[in-house]
C-alpha cells in the first residue's frame, strides 16, 4: 500500500544537498526512503518520530577513520562504530593498513561482519611494492580508493599496521615510501579510476627538522608544528600532483589544515587534467598550537590561528570538498609516551564530536549553513567514493541514513559521552551546542538521545564501492 510504511517522521525540515531545506514527511520502508510527503494523515506507520524543532540531515559519512590499530578489528569494530552512531555518523570509512598481500583482506572483512552498529567501508593503504598487483582485486571486492603515506620514508619509516583478529600485539611495518613506488601506485590506481587518498608530507624535511628540534630540547605543540612544516606538505602536493596529470589519476588530500598546503592544492587545480579533492578534519577548525596540551599532537600538526582562519574560509567557500575526522581510538595511556612531544603517539578520537563541531562553531557561529554541513559531512563524500545516490542525500530510493539533529542542545564533551575506546577527547570540558539526538542506518534507529541501541549491533552492513566512472 502506498500510504503505509515502516517508520515516518513527520514535521522534518529535511536538508537535502543541493536542494535546500524541505518540510516534508520522510515515509521509510525496507531500510529505504519511500516517498517524501507534504501530507502525513493518512499514512499507516508501525513507528510515528515527530522531528519538530529539529533538522534531519543525510546521516554523516565519516571518510577519515583508524580502528583496529590498538584492539582487534571485531572489538574496535564495536566501540568505534557505537561512538560514531553517537555523533550522527551513519557510514564510516577505515584506512586499512595491512604489511601483507591484500589477497588476505577477507580475514579482516570477515572479522568486521556482524561488529558494526553502521555501515563501512575501506580504503586500502599501499605499503609495499609487492601490493600494487592487488589493486584490480580491492576493486572486485568493491574498495575503490587507495590511501598512500608520502609521510614515511628517510628515517620516518615505521607504521602501526593493522591487528590479525584476535592479536593484541601492536604490529610494525617499514615502509618507504620511493618515488618509484608512488608512481606505481599512481599509475595503477588510474587504470581502474580508482581515489588516491593522500597523506602529503616529505619525510626528509620532517625528519632533518625533527632532528634539529630534539637538539634544541624544543617541547610542545609549537614546536611539533615547526618540525613538520607546512612547506613540507606543499612540495609533496606539487610532486604527487605531477604524476597524476601524467596518468590522469584522481586525487584525494587527507587531513589538510594549513594555508601553505591548501593553496598548493589549488594551484594544481588549476593545471587541469586530474580530479583534485580536499578533505579537512575538525581539529584544524577548533585547535591551534596554542592549545598547550600534547594530546592535541597529530599528524599533520594543528597549526595557528591564521591557518585555523583559513580553513573555515575555504570550508565557507566551496574550497574545502569534505572532513574527516582522521580518529584514532588509542588511550591516554599509549598516547602519552612519556609524556613528551616526541614520545606522544601521533592522533586522538574524534568520530562522534564531527558533527556537534560543525553545528556548534560552523552553523550556531554562523560560519557556514546547516546545507553547507550536509554537502560537506555526506553528498560530497558519497560522491568522490562511489556510494551516493545511495547514500549522501534525502531522496526515494535512497537508503535511509538518517541524523535528526537539536541545534539548541548543549553538552558538555567528556569520554563517557562518546562512548568509544579512546579514554580522552581533545575536546574534554568544552560546551557543544547543537548535537545529533537520533541515528538512523537504513531505516533503523540505533541511537536515540545518546544512547545506543545495543539490539543494533550487527545492523551495518560492507559497502562495496565500485569504481566512478
């Protein structure tokens, strides 16, 4: 029957990217949207939600996200996806970081079946000279996107590789990161038109400065900053930028947050012939090297006011493509070291405050709109890896991934609230206001005023991503 349905919500100003905000009637049925409707009288529903006083977004899409480092996939799995149903995320990303042949990625998809809360997908990192042959398999199983780490080469060469199921052990890869293997990685991923998500850092200016920094006994998050300088990220840009003209390769730059790196970017765009995506993550908005507390080291570093000013300008002008959160769920404990910059591990969490972040500073400060946040959090994302109209929008047919957000509500951010592994948050004592009160992945609600459902657990499902054409 046409007036019937599985759950409606009614009175929604549903944000729809590139339409603009709707009053309309969201009828669900099947874990999809059925029908927007002006009128909701006469429509059977086994579940009425009342969105009065509130937005309802195309649930969040978090494209940045690091799990199964310090725990194993199924239990990282558990945590992460929970904490990020909490902050209105309804599909995350992760960046798997295997030191092995991809033709053993299976044991890692079968660890994660049946973990989620939300949905996933992944990007597969390329590590080794040996993996670029399993590119065209990443594709088959529908991972269409390949992260590289320009970062690790020179003597910055050893990374966290992702835990075998059940290992608790923290395992280590060396990696270098050759302009022989970045233009293999380059010329490959362009054959299937796969992403490239790129880390754009050069390790031999980060590590000669780094060294100059230990012997100065130089401490903090300036000095972190000064160590891994913008000019660094620049002149990666300018170099992978160059191979992608060559190939016609599609590019993706993760975690971008200075002014140097930003207009680097724009000044490949301007060359042509390749696809060229930003992506900042929400610490670049809200932190800067003033922050004074080692938990806010990461990598790239935050940097200063002026460059914090920049990014909401190229956020607010259409510069900036997406965020991503780059969460890590480590603890304090391991975060720390010992209790200096250059023994502090690298990240923090930050998948569930993403969203209260861009409602709080960005829309309640009026920095950007509440349609700007769905194209940044969700279309746009949707688009570049292959999932919209899928996901990503407001529409029949589309899968109903929904987040009905309270821009009046206020909270205070501690670690109990976003529920993740993590035991911390650089945003710890800081007064939110606007939050996600209610999380919907393909039709059903697996948070609802903060808590999870845990009768959900298992609800998200792989996304396999083909290739955009």
């Amino acid at each position: 029957m046409q007036n019937s349905c599985d759950i409606l919500i009614t009175n929604a100003p549903a944000v729809i990217p590139k339409v603009g905000t709707v009053d309309t009637n969201i009828m669900i049925e099947g874990g999809r949207i059925k029908a927007l409707t002006n009128s909701a009288g006469n429509i059977s529903a086994s579940r009425r939600i009342d969105a009065r006083g509130k937005y309802v977004l195309p649930g969040a899409i978090d494209p940045h996200v690091h799990y199964g480092v310090y725990t194993p996939i199924d239990e990282a799995a558990r945590t992460e996806s929970g904490s990020a149903a909490v902050g209105g995320v309804t599909t995350m990303i992760r960046m798997l970081r295997l030191y092995e042949s991809y033709g053993n990625v299976t044991k890692q998809l079968q660890a994660s079946r049946g973990n989620h809360y939300i949905d996933y997908s992944i990007h597969a990192s390329i590590l080794r000279p040996d993996q670029v042959k399993d590119v065209p398999y990443l594709n088959e199983l529908g991972i269409n996107s390949l992260k590289i780490y320009m970062n690790l080469g020179a003597d910055l060469n050893h990374i966290y590789t992702d835990l075998e199921p059940g290992n608790h052990d923290i395992k280590y890869g060396k990696v270098d990161m050759t302009d022989e293997l970045l233009s293999a990685i380059v010329k490959e991923g362009s054959k299937t038109n796969s992403t490239m998500l790129v880390h754009a850092e050069n390790p031999a200016i980060c590590s000669e400065q780094m060294h100059r920094g230990k012997e100065k006994e130089a401490s903090g998050l300036e000095a972190w900053s000064d160590c891994r300088p913008p000019s660094s990220e620049a002149e990666s840009v300018a170099k992978v930028s160059e191979l992608a003209r060559k190939f016609g390769a599609n590019l993706y730059f993760v975690h971008i947050g200075s002014t140097a790196a930003l207009e680097a970017i724009l000044a490949q765009r301007e060359k042509g012939r390749s696809n060229y995506y930003i992506e900042t993550c929400p610490h670049y908005l809200t932190h800067t090297v003033d922050f004074g507390n080692i938990t806010g080291k990461v990598v790239p570093p935050i940097r200063s006011k002026s460059d914090l000013q920049s990014m909401w300008s190229a956020l607010r002008n259409g510069i900036v493509d997406t965020i991503g959160t780059d969460h890590v769920a480590n603890r304090l404990d391991m975060k720390m070291g010992k209790g200096d910059i250059w023994s502090a591990l690298a990240g923090f969490p930050g998948i569930a405050t993403m969203l209260p972040v861009l409602l709080s500073h960005g829309v309640n400060q009026k920095r950007i709109s509440i349609e700007r946040v769905a194209e940044i959090t969700s279309y746009n994302t949707a688009r570049i890896f292959g999932m919209y109209p899928k996901k990503g929008t407001i529409q029949p047919g589309s899968d109903a991934d929904l987040t009905l957000i309270d821009l009046d509500l206020e909270k205070k951010v501690t670690p109990e609230l976003l529920q993740s592994y993590s035991d911390y948050t650089i945003y710890d004592g800081h007064r939110l206001k606007g939050w996600p009160v209610m999380t919907l992945v393909r039709g059903r609600v697996v948070m609802e005023e903060g808590q999870i459902y845990k009768e959900a657990l298992g609800h998200g499902e792989f996304v396999p991503r083909p290739v955009v054409t």
